[in-house]
C-alpha cells in the first residue's frame, strides 16, 4: 500500500516491455508478502517546527510536506493480471521513502484485497468536500493505516525469507539508494541495519537476507524503513514495484548444507522413551548410547539444541535429573509450532538454517517443520544410532571444533551485555578490550584453516573450499602470505576466526574469510587496517573477491575504507586502494602479530 489517501492519481507509461515482464516475473515468485504503507517523508524532518522555518516545505492537503515532484503517481500496468501496483517517484532535496515497519505475512490475494479496499476508501476522501474534512479524513486514514502496521505486527509464527525491492532506472547512469531499518525506540538503535543499493540502467532487483536484518533490529518491536537517495535529482524518476518483505517460492537458502552446525532434538520418545507429561520424570528412561553421541557432536564443534512440545520447568527439570542440560544451547520447550523454536535457535545463534537438523519420532512434527523450514535436514527418532555416519557430520575434530559451545556460551554473555550497554555500539566495542592475534600460518593451523574454509559463507571474500593439501601447497608458496588471525575479548576467547592469503608480487589480497562469530565486531576492518599499513609501503594494494549474494553485505568493509572498484567481470571485482590515500583506523581493537 502507498499515501492512496493523499495520491491517487493512476498514469500511463511507456515502459519497455522486458521490463514489465521483469515487474511481473517478480510478483509471481512470491508465495507470501507483508503489507506496508509507503509514504513520502523527509530527511531533516523535525514536524510541525519546520512547516514554517524550513524554505523547502511545500504542503499537502493534509498539511505534511510535499518531498515529490508529483508525489507518488500509481502506473497502469500492460499486464491485466498484475497484483501490485508500480509506483511512479522522482524525489526533491531531501525527500525519502518511508514506511513503518511489519513482517507479517499474507497470500498475495489478501494483500491484493486490502489494497483494493484501501483504493475505495481513498475514492471516497478524496470525493470529501469541503477541503479541511478532506484534509481530516486523510490524517485519520494515515494513523489508522499506520497503527494497523504495528498492531499486527509480528502475530503469526511465520518469517520472511527477505526484503524484496524492485526498481527501474530509467536514466543511463547508475543511481543509489540508501536502504536504513532501525527501531522506532532509540535504545534499540545502536546498529541500524544500512545497506547501499546499486540500481544500474534498466530493471534491478533486491533481495536482502531477513536474518541480516535481524542482527541489527528487533524486528518484533515497532521499526522503520526508509529509502533515501544519494545521487538522484529531481528529474530522474523511479519505478518501484514490489517493497516488502517476502517469502518465495524458490529461495536458494532452502538449499541444504553440505555440513551441519546444529542439530535439534525432540525430548518424548527421542532423547529418553516415555512420555513426560503422562509417565513423570522417575518413569522416563534414556536411550541407549544417546549421551555418547550428544558428547561427539559437540566434539565435533556441532550444537546440539532442543524443540519440545512440553512444560518448560519440568522439561529442563527432566534434563537436569538424567544430566543434559549442558549439552543444549538454547533449549527451547513450550506448547508452540516446532519450526518456530527452530528458527528461534538459528536466530540465536546467528547461522543459516539450511544447516540444521531436526530430530523428531513424530512424522507430523517433522511434516511441520519440513512445510515451514523445507531447508532443514529431518531424522526420525528411531534411526538416531546412525546419525554420526552421516555424510554431513563428517567434521574432523579440532582444538577450536572441541571449544565452539563455549564460543557460543560466550556470545551469550556478549548480547546480555550489549543490551544492557546505554553508550553509542562503537563505544560499546570499544569497551569489550576486543584483542587480535595476526599470525602467519603454520602446520598447527591446518586442520583449523580446513575446517574455517568448509564452514564460512556469509564473510567468505573468494567463496573458495580449500582441500587439506591446497592449505599445506600455500604454506610452501614462497610468493604468498597466509595469515591466521585469533580473536578475543573481555568475555572469552574466539580462537581462530579467520584466514587471509595476499599475493606479494602483486600486492594483492586474493583470500579472506571469517568466521560468523565475529560479523559486526569490525574484526576484518583491524585486519585490513593493519594489511595496508603493511603493503601501501611497497605500492597500491589490491583486492580480487567474488561477489555473491551471501557475502555483498560483508563486502562493505572494502567500501568503508574508500577501495575503488576498477574492473567488474561476471561476479569478480577487482578493488584498488591506492598509495596516497588515507587508512581508516577507529582504534577499536588492539593487535599484535608474531
């Protein structure tokens, strides 16, 4: 939905037909979508102060500012059978696109329902007469259309896979756009999740992972998006089809993983037999062999976690009385939809979903998870002897494999103190004395460096899957560098977290990856501040890295240190940062290197 109350003028353009197609292609990938009320808003709003001080202010008829050219026009669309309306925008000084924020979830002809009823009841504001009832019914919609936003926020149990935005651009140079959610109370607005769209010549399309920005906003509270221009002036519109978040019908994260990194299990029937409810604690029995094989998943650095249709307190009391509760990161036991505590549990812990499994001796719960989350691997109960042969447990166990449960432990402690923290994130940081360890890779390291390359996705800068002996062929390259960093801080230690590879007689940076644990901790600006303090020495430093959906966002590290891009070849990138240029350096995190 849009400011049909204000604007409800529909126009005729003369887009080029592959790209309605594109508009159209897109509404049919959708199997779900939220509903928003996009409106016109402003930069350096400070309303009603600035209706009479600001020069720029141009008023509407229900007294807000016009931010618009010509507001926001709805475009008749060629095709009969599109769902969406195409909305028609060129921005003045200042002028965003805003709205306030819900992922709650519809079939696409509900959402096309409500916006059919929204369009009659706009018709009949606009027919009011004289002008300040007009003016009065078009303030009422907007707050009534706005608090149905947030009221019905978040009453499903369902997520969206993601943001999804369409545009065309119809100039022939490349524009951007601002893309900024963050909770409407400002003590949750330490991290605004930002992020900078490129929108080429032509039709561009979207799709921004939910969970990226769940890291940054709660998304369960009230929150905002806005979309602000930076190089588009007032005569370049801007076509925008679908804005909202989604579920699609072909989302490649449903793709299952190689490997795991957490398994989940049912408690009934599963981890003990019996019924706890029905039979009581002292009549449960465990099943055989099951404490073993929790022991060597962990082992592994696999977590092992539970969903359970049951009462909290007596169900963590039953795991306390046969001695497991230890072996559970984020139980989570209650009367809800067991895909809801799946999703819970990736959210905790901050990894993919399509790297769980899900242990269950009900077909109809495993039917439920596989309908809500099909990316999740299931196992029915009875098979649960076999679940260490499985081809995705093939992990060999290291050091850091046998450490990562109290890794999480630790993060834990982190995201308690985090929000509790009053001060500014970057302070905040700061005060977690975070420390990094630059070492040069060595034969110890193997095993470590092997696993980190199988496991990392979403900061991994090459997308590469290094065998054991490519890992030892690098150590022996006179002409390349590998680094191993280590990371802690005041609340534990991280162990080795990432892998870096340059090219000495190119000053090139050709590998780098982290692991997820540290995202958002500015771990990977310390090292490529220390990287180019190194190497400018010698010339202007270079980066290769292949782009991809999973790692764009980590990608912007190379942007916050100015990196020029000089060559784009399918989804390589090749950056340069040249020799004169100023190294960014915030001085959070302390290093040493051996």
């Amino acid at each position: 939905m849009y400011e049909t109350e204000i604007y409800l003028k529909s126009i005729t353009e003369n887009l080029p037909s592959d790209v309605w197609e594109s508009f159209f292609d897109t509404q049919q990938s959708i199997k779900k979508r939220s509903v928003l009320h996009w409106t016109e808003h402003c930069t350096e709003c400070a309303m009603p102060a600035c209706f009479t001080t600001c020069d720029l202010y141009s008023p509407r008829i229900d007294g807000k500012c016009q931010r618009f050219v010509k507001g926001i026009e709805q475009v008749k669309s060629v095709n009969p059978n599109d769902t969406s309306p195409v909305l028609k925008v060129q921005f003045k000084q200042w002028g965003v696109f805003a709205t306030q924020g819900n992922h709650e979830l519809h079939d696409p002809e509900e959402v096309e329902k409500k916006e059919h009823k929204d369009h009659k009841i706009a018709q009949l504001i606009q027919l009011a007469q004289p002008k300040f009832l007009r003016k009065k019914l078009s303030q009422k919609r907007y707050s009534v259309k706005k608090n149905e936003i947030i009221q019905t926020q978040n009453q499903s149990l369902e997520l969206p896979d993601a943001f999804l935005l369409d545009v065309y651009n119809p100039s022939s140079e490349t524009l951007y756009l601002g893309i900024i959610v963050r909770n409407d109370d400002e003590k949750y607005g330490k991290l605004p999740f930002q992020y900078r769209l490129e929108l080429k010549p032509g039709y561009n399309k979207e799709i921004i992972p939910f969970k990226e920005i769940a890291r940054s906003v709660k998304t369960e509270l009230p929150f905002r998006i806005n979309l602000i221009p930076e190089n588009i002036n007032s005569k370049i519109p801007l076509y925008f089809g679908v804005m909202d978040f989604v579920q699609l019908n072909n989302y490649e994260q449903n793709t299952k993983a190689s490997k795991l990194k957490c398994i989940v299990w049912d408690l009934d029937h599963t981890i003990w037999n019996g019924t706890l409810v029905e039979d009581g604690i002292e009549n449960l029995k465990l099943k055989e062999g099951i404490k073993e094989i929790l022991a060597t998943i962990e082992q592994k650095g696999i977590i092992n976690s539970v969903v359970s249709k049951n009462n909290p307190e007596l169900g963590m009391e039953a795991l306390a009385h046969f001695g497991l509760v230890d072996f559970f990161l984020y139980p989570k036991i209650s009367w809800l939809p067991k895909s809801k505590g799946i999703r819970e549990i990736a959210m905790d812990l901050n990894i993919n979903l399509n790297t769980f499994m899900f242990v269950d001796d009900s077909i109809f719960e495993r039917k439920e998870v596989e309908n809500v989350l099909p990316q999740v691997r299931l196992m029915d109960a009875v098979d649960y002897r076999e679940i260490l042969d499985l081809e995705a447990l093939q992990i060999p166990i290291t050091s850091e494999s046998k450490k990562r449960k109290e890794f999480y432990l630790n993060e834990v402690k982190r995201s308690k103190f985090s929000d509790d923290y009053e001060g500014e994130y970057i302070e905040f940081l700061k005060s977690c004395h975070i420390e990094l360890e630059i070492l040069e890779l060595q034969a110890e390291h193997f095993d470590r460096v092997y696993e980190l390359t199988q496991r990392t996705n979403q900061m991994n800068f090459s997308g590469n899957r290094y065998k054991q002996e490519d890992i030892e062929a690098i150590h022996k390259n006179a002409d390349l560098a590998a680094y191993v960093l280590k990371c802690k801080d005041r609340f534990g230690d991280y162990g080795i977290i990432a892998f870096g590879v340059i090219k000495k007689t190119e000053n090139r940076l050709i590998d780098l990856m982290f692991s997820c644990r540290v995202q958002s901790k500015r771990v990977e600006h310390a090292f490529l501040t220390y990287v180019l303090k190194k190497y400018l020495e010698k010339d202007d430093f270079w980066v290769t890295y292949n782009h991809t959906e999973k790692n764009k966002f980590s990608a912007q590290v190379f942007e916050d240190f100015g990196f020029e891009t000089i060559k784009k070849e399918g989804s390589l990138r090749e950056l340069k940062f040249s020799q004169d240029k100023d190294i960014l350096d915030d001085h959070i995190i302390s290093i040493t290197n051996k």
